[in-house]
C-alpha cells in the first residue's frame, strides 16, 4: 500500500487540472434577454445607470454626439473588447489552436463580434506586450485555468466604450474573463477596471447556449460613404459642457440624478437614495408650480 | 578516461538536440501565430513581440511593419527603417543613449546609418546627431580609393550647405530649415546648439522625398504645428507615418507659440495623418503610426487624439464666443474628460486651455514654452 499510495496522490494530482479544464470549441449561441434594452437596440442617450463611472467619463458621455457616427473613419468601428460581449449577441465560434508537434494548447480564437475585432486568448504562456506595443479593438488576451473557469486577462485595448451612448474607456483599462462551461451552457464574468473613467471595477455577466446548427459566416467589410457633403475637413461633432440629457430620466419617471451613474448607484441603499431625490424632485415642482411656466428645457449645441 | 568522453559526447549530443528542438519550437509558434493571423481581422499586430536587445540595454525594440522598427524606453521614440541599402533613422534621441541606440540597431542590421531625419527642434530628438551620424556613412560619398564625384571633401569640397563638406564620413542628416534656424546662429553670434549638432541638408519646401531600400520616403513639412521646423516621415511601401510631437501619447500635443507652433498647426497635421492612414479592415489595423514618445497607433487612436483636441479647442472657443474670461472658461472644465490620460505636470490641461485662448483671442501673441 505505502508503494501505492504515492502514485495514487501523482495521479490525483494531475488529474485535476484535466477534470476541471472543459473543451469550449464550438459555436455558441447568445442569450440576450439579460439587459436587452441596453444591448439590442442600445441605452438612450444620457442613460448612465448601473454604471460606476466617474466625473470624467460622464463629461465625455454627455460630449458624446450620435453625429460623429458620420465621419468616415467612425463609419466601420468594430465593437472593442470593453463592450463586444455584452452589445448585441454576439454568436461566436471558439477554436482551438494546437501546437502540431508537442500537442500542446496554444490558443484560443473566437470569432464573431460586431465588426470582427477577432480574439486570440494565448493560453501558452506568453508575456503580455510592450506598453509601447500597438493597442487594437480586441486587445491582447491571455488565459489561464483556475479551476473550473478559464480566467482571461485583457490588455492593450483602444480607447473605446463600454455603452454605445458614448460612455468611454480608456486604453488603459484591463479586462478580466471568467469563463466557466456547464454542460452546453456557457456562462461569462467580466470585469473591467479602468483607472481613468471608473470609479469601481465594471462587473457584467453573459451567457450562451452550444449550437450545433450555427456557423460563424466570414468578416464582412463595413463600407465607409460619405453622408454628408458639407462637412469642413476635421468635422467633430459634440454637444457642449453643460448639456443635460434629460430625455430618458423623464421617459422613466426617474430624478435625473438617478441616470447619472457613478459607483454609489450600484448598492440595494441607493434606491432609498432615488426616493430621496424624487421627493426633492416633487417639492421643485411644487414650487414651480406657483411661478409663471418656462419653456422646456431641450440640449443645445 | 573512455567514460569521461562518452560523457562528454552525450553533453555535446544532448545540447544539439536541445538547440534543435528549441529552434523547432520557435520556428512552430511562429507557424501558428501565422495561422492564426491569417483567421484573425484584427492581426497582424507586429509590435505584440519584443524583440531581444543585449542584456542591460534599457530601451525597447518593436516592429512596427514592413522595414520599419522602433526604438522605444528613452526620452523619445527613435524610428528605423533597415534595407539592402543601409539604415535610415527618424530622430536621433538624446546623445547619453546613442550608445545603446547603435546596439539596438546593429541587433536589427550590420549595415551603416545612411540617414537621419530629425522631426523636432527639441534635444530629445535632435540630441544624437553627432554620435549616431558619425558612426554612420554618407551615401553620397564613394568610399576611399573609388573615383568619382565627392570621394573626399578636398577632392571634391562643394559649397554652401553640401554634406561633404560637412560631414563627409557621417550619416546625412535631413531636417527643415527652420529647425537649423533655431540651433544655429548668424557668423559673430553664439548658436543654440555646437556645429556638430546640425543638420547636414535642410529643405523649405512642403515635402521633400527620397529612395531609400527600396523604399519611397516622404519628407512632410506641417506648418506652424509643434513649432514651426516640424517633419513628419511617411514609409510608403512600409505603410508606416512617423509623426514627431505631432503625437505624444503620453501628454496633451505641444504645440509652442514662441517657437512658431499653433493649436490650429495641430490640427491640420492630424488631419493630415488622417488623411495618409487607412485601415485594413473595419478601421483595424493598415497604416502604423509611431509618435514622437508614446505608443505605436493606428488611425483610430490619430482620429480619437484628433477629436479630443477639436472638442477642447471648440470648448474654449464657445466660452469665448459667449463673452466669458480665461478664468470663467478653466472653471467650465473644458479638459476634465482627458485630463487623467493626458495631464502631466510640465504640460497641464489648465496650460492647454491658457494657450487655446491666448491663440483664438491673440493669434500673434506668445505662451511660455514648456519645459
């Protein structure tokens, strides 16, 4: 038995690590019933909730004008890292990349967000690059298992967004993926911590379903046209400091303080908060109510 | 004695098949970063590796495509084109780091520095004219004992500003003219900078070119951007810009309006970087660019540096249009949104906002120069 027993805990020992790594090749199907307003048809502009950004990011989200979306080089953006796997869908197709002679894993690709910032998820080893290396919409990822989730690190993403109203991040943010499969259920942790725009790390979760009738079809090129013809050379269309999108914070009845966003917005106590400021909201309008009407109040650029 | 070298020889064999397999290896990751490349949109993305320098050299050296590497980790970033030809630089860095600039570059390539381009009157970039341009060679020279035109500068002394006179067994160094302006001095007067520091060969016009490895090299001239003796340097074939401070990464552009720069100069040469980038696929990708400190972009970081300056400069032109004072305006916060990538001490966002407004309220007035 004593002769034994050391091979058993050898065994053992690297048996786990096979048992817990899962295989996540396949095309998967994405469950978007999870935040589908913010996702599908994307967050009404000035709609910041749930998000713990800070002064910063929420000047340059109010900055943010649709318009810019016409200029030629914004036309064909791909969904960057930050935001891909919570925009719409996305469907993807995970492959594995083996090493040929030693059999060993070397990386992950997945294809299929909006735009084609295809991923590469380096699972053997490497280094993460230069800060002076170049920063791409996919960034550079790397993979490790931790029991039973593949936990990927994302580095060297572009300034971006992370809701397609303009709410920003920067290239100095990092992402961290835990991918964890049950059965032919594929469940995603995200964070994403940004030194820049958030106050606290962005957590965020997502989920597919294993779909054997789906194929991931090739990247198609955006075509980039001219929409406007009058548009000066270095057009940057933006709204100006001071800009109050109230539109959505009406639309839902809520204080527009509330849709602002920043970390205190995320706790259970924030909704005594809400009600709070409705109350003060109320006793405005009270005193308003006794004053000659003014006209409504609209964004100006 | 015969088991001593059986030893032996299994060591030697051992160390052979270990050499082997470890070129096997490398030689299969490079094979499949490749395959995957070609699956990916967003590969290639050359600058993901490093490439190795002699140990204890500090600086960094990255492909960024084609021909064409940087030298980063020092005050500034040094680009290097190598070739059939010889070595082409954009920038020379200071002088304390040509030293290990040369071992960076002889990592890449055995062949002399033919060139050199300065971007800047700044002596982060100019500062390694002589070390580097001495341990180069005139192209335009024929080596000794060859005939021919310019073999020696007493065979052939030219005139006025000709490089062999100058420096005939150094590398030629382009520059603006207006960048010799500022560090050289009238006959009698004291210069910025010693003679050896110069350029060799200036030009005045908006764009200069050359051939170089097999390579079309545009020479362009931004006016009144950073200051007034600005080049930017585009590597056709290597679909490669280097911009100088045009772009610096890591702090607001500098643009000094005692040394002849100007926001609106900024401006219009980002515009202009715009306009020479195109992306590969889906604004990913295509046209690299290297600034002048910082790291290496593509169009969409040009167009996201070149928004941010539009909307800062079209803030405190609002806030002047609507009457209000400089004071008025930094209250307003007009850089808050950037200021956490961007503010460095030597040039805040309080200063990028003071010298927009001396520039759209005085256009000929003058700011202090940054350090």
């Amino acid at each position: 038995m004593k002769r034994v027993l050391p091979f058993i805990a050898v065994s053992v020992l690297l048996a786990s690590p096979a048992s817990a790594q899962m295989d996540l090749s396949g095309e998967w199907v994405a469950h978007t019933d999870e935040d589908q307003p913010h996702r599908v048809p994307g967050a009404e502009l000035g709609d910041y909730t749930g998000l713990p950004i800070n002064a910063a990011a929420r000047q340059k989200a109010d900055s943010w004008d649709a318009s810019i979306l016409s200029q030629p080089e914004q036309q064909a953006k791909p969904h960057p890292a930050q935001y891909f796997m919570r925009g719409p869908r996305p469907d993807v197709r995970w492959t594995k990349i083996v090493d040929p002679v030693s059999g060993r894993l070397i990386a992950y690709t997945m294809v299929g967000t909006f735009g084609r910032a295809d991923r590469t998820i380096w699972m053997d080893g490497r280094p993460h690059p230069s800060a002076f290396a170049e920063h791409t919409y996919a960034g550079f990822s790397t993979g490790e298992w931790v029991d039973n989730a593949l936990k990927v690190t994302t580095t060297h993403m572009k300034t971006a967004f992370i809701q397609r109203n303009g709410v920003p991040s920067s290239y100095r943010a990092v992402m961290t993926e835990f991918f964890v499969r049950h059965g032919n259920n594929l469940l995603m942790l995200s964070v994403v911590d940004d030194p820049i725009y958030l106050e606290e790390p962005l957590v965020r979760t997502q989920n597919w379903v294993l779909a054997e009738n789906q194929h991931v079809g090739p990247a198609i090129p955006f075509e980039i046209v001219d929409e406007l013809a009058d548009r000066p050379r270095g057009w940057v269309p933006h709204w100006p400091i001071g800009t109050r999108h109230t539109e959505f914070a009406e639309r839902f009845g809520l204080p527009f303080e509330a849709t602002r966003g920043g970390k205190e917005s995320l706790y259970p106590e924030y909704m005594k908060k809400i009600e709070q400021l409705k109350r003060d909201v109320s006793a405005i309008a009270g005193a308003k109510a006794e004053q000659p009407p003014s006209p409504p109040t609209e964004p100006t650029r | 004695m015969i088991r001593r070298r059986a030893a032996a020889l299994a060591c030697v064999g051992l160390s052979l098949v270990a050499l082997v397999l470890a070129g096997r290896v490398h030689a299969q990751q490079s094979a499949t970063d490749l395959m995957i490349q070609s699956r990916s949109q967003e590969q290639p993305q050359p600058s993901a590796r490093r490439i190795a320098l002699p140990p204890g050299n500090p600086l960094e050296l990255l492909r960024v495509d084609g021909n064409v590497f940087m030298i980063a980790g020092g005050p500034s970033n040094i680009t290097v084109q190598i070739g059939e030809e010889g070595v082409l630089l954009v920038d020379a860095g200071t002088a304390e780091m040509s030293d290990r600039v040369l071992e960076a570059i002889h990592v890449l390539s055995e062949r002399p520095i033919n060139y050199i381009i300065d971007t800047a009157p700044d002596k982060d970039h100019y500062g390694g004219n002589e070390k580097l341009g001495v341990a180069g060679v005139n192209p335009t020279v024929a080596p000794r004992g060859l005939t021919g035109p310019g073999s020696t500068a007493t065979e052939n002394p030219g005139g006025g500003n000709n490089p062999q006179l100058l420096r005939p067994q150094g590398a030629i160094v382009f520059a603006h003219e207006n960048l010799l302006h500022r560090l050289s001095a009238p006959t009698g007067e004291t210069p910025l900078e010693p003679f050896a520091l110069w350029p060799t060969s200036t030009f005045f016009t908006r764009t200069k070119t050359i051939s170089f490895n097999d390579e079309a090299i545009e020479m362009l001239h931004p006016a009144a951007a950073h200051t007034d003796g600005d080049v930017m340097v585009f590597f056709r074939k290597s679909d490669v810009i280097a911009t100088g401070d045009i772009i610096n990464t890591l702090r607001y552009p500098f643009f000094d309006r005692t040394r002849g720069g100007s926001i609106q100069g900024i401006l219009d040469a980002l515009n202009d970087v715009i306009d020479i980038t195109v992306p590969r696929f889906n604004q990913m990708a295509g046209t690299h660019v290297v600034p002048g400190h910082g790291r290496i972009l593509n169009e969409a970081d040009v167009v996201e540096y070149r928004d941010m300056m539009t909307i800062i400069r079209d803030r405190v032109k609002l806030g002047i249009e609507e009457g209000k004072t400089l004071t008025q305006i930094k209250a307003m916060r007009p850089t808050l949104d950037y200021d956490g990538l961007y503010s460095v001490p030597s040039w805040t966002g309080e200063m990028v906002i003071e010298a927009i407004y001396e520039e759209l309220r005085q256009p000929a007035s003058r700011t202090p120069t940054a350090p």
